[in-house]
C-alpha cells in the first residue's frame, strides 16, 4: 500500500517555530520509517510544483476572462473564500477562477503516478476538508495538529532531524504563495501590471461588504481573497503565531 503525502508548502512556515525549514524534509522523510508495517511506501509532494501549474492556469483564465470583456476575476485556491461565495454572495460566483487548487493539482499528479495509493493532504485549513470531499483524487486530509499528535505518537523529535538542503531552483514565488499577497505577486511577476491588482486577506464584515460590491465596481482587475489573516500561513490549524510565520517565511525568500 502507498501512503501519498501531498504536503501545504505552509508547512515550512509554520508547522513549528522549534526548527528551521530545511529540517521539515527530514521531519517527513523520517516518518516512512516509523510508520506500520503493512504501510510499505512513503512519498511527499510539497505544493510547490502544483501551484506553478495553478498560477499557469489562473494566468491563462485572467487573460480569457479579460478578452470576453469581464470586469474581473478573484482567485479560487482558497476553499473558505469560494465556500462563503456559493453560501453568502452568489453575486460573485461569475468572477471567481474556474481554476481548482494546488491541493487538487498535486493528488491528480500523485494519482496518475500511483493510480493505487492513498493521498493524504497536510495543511493548515480546516476548509480543506470540505474541498477534499468534492474531489476523488483526495482521500484524507490531516491538519498541522493532527500531524503533531501523529509525530508524538511516533516518537519523532522535530528539533533533532538533521538539516536538507532547499531546491535552490524554485524561485520566490513558488514558495511564498501561502502568504497573503503571494498569489499577487505571482501573477504580476508572469504578466506584469498589464491588469490591476489587489488582494484582501481576511473575511470580516468591511472585506465581506468590499467583496459584494464588487460585483457592481470592482475595485481591480485582479483580486487575490483568502480568508484568513496573513493567508495559509495563519490558518487555524497552525502551530506558529502569524509574526513569527512571517519571519520564517521572509528568512526562506531572502
């Protein structure tokens, strides 16, 4: 049986503020050997490669919405953000991206490779979970916490796992997506400022009342929405206050 990990590239940032973000891939790789038994075979994605071939199509999308004359278009990689638009704001529904989540890219990857395994996504998001029921290619989700409890079970000490070197390949913007602002910035550095752009992050009343209105005048061409203050890196589930994800997340994109 194979075990497929499909892993948030939030996890670098904030799974932990006891170890530095290259010692994340030993953390991971060390659970293939704690695992049972009849658990024979342990791959991990990390995110990366899959919101490269998000931002591609979000890109592609913006370009085709723009050439049929809409207004604008928001992201669509934020479940909570495209869940309270099917419930609270169908006004929206028509300028969201048709584009699915990196989360989704990464398990249909995986389950093309390995039509037999399990894929399991790890991540901060509680709204994953709902995503993940709507897609055959996921078939469980694990938050940052349950994943701590799993490590503790397993009796893998984090701050003893050696360091790995980062891919020096993949640039800033492969990893500083999860933050807020960082889909923004991946899209202008692929076209550069040919539309307008902004991103709101947080889904209290004044940005909900932003959102609606948009609908109406839209306040640029480009919208990046997630839900949660600062983005993935402060999802509910993770185990790292916002200043310090940030730091973490500054240091890796220096």
């Amino acid at each position: 049986m194979y075990i497929m990990l499909v892993i948030s590239i939030a996890m670098f940032f904030v799974y932990t503020g006891l170890i530095g973000n290259s010692q994340m891939i030993s953390v991971m790789a060390s659970i293939e050997y704690t695992l049972p038994i009849w658990m024979t075979a342990l791959l991990c994605i990390l995110a990366i490669f899959s919101f490269v071939y998000y931002r591609y199509l979000c890109v592609y999308t913006l370009e085709e919405k723009m050439k049929e004359g809409q207004a604008f278009m928001t992201t669509s990689c934020c479940p909570a953000y495209t869940g309270w638009v099917e419930k609270h704001a169908q006004a929206l529904k028509p300028f969201v991206s048709e584009t699915r989540s990196p989360m989704v890219y990464a398990a249909r990857y995986a389950k093309e490779k390995y039509p037999d395994a399990e894929v399991v996504f790890i991540g901060p998001c509680l709204a994953k979970r709902h995503e993940a029921d709507s897609v055959p290619e996921v078939d469980y989700v694990m938050s940052f916490e349950e994943l701590g409890a799993f490590l503790g079970a397993y009796n893998i000490d984090v701050t003893n796992c050696s360091e790995k070197e980062l891919n020096q390949d993949v640039t800033q913007f492969g990893r500083g997506f999860a933050q807020a602002g960082g889909v923004q910035a991946a899209v202008v550095h692929a076209i550069g400022d040919k539309y307008s752009n902004i991103h709101i992050e947080g889904l209290d009343k004044k940005n909900q009342a932003l959102l609606k209105a948009m609908a109406k005048k839209p306040d640029a061409q480009f919208v990046e929405v997630m839900a949660c203050d600062g983005g993935c890196i402060n999802g509910p589930c993770s185990l790292a206050p916002l200043t310090l994800a940030k730091k973490q997340i500054k240091n890796v994109l220096k």
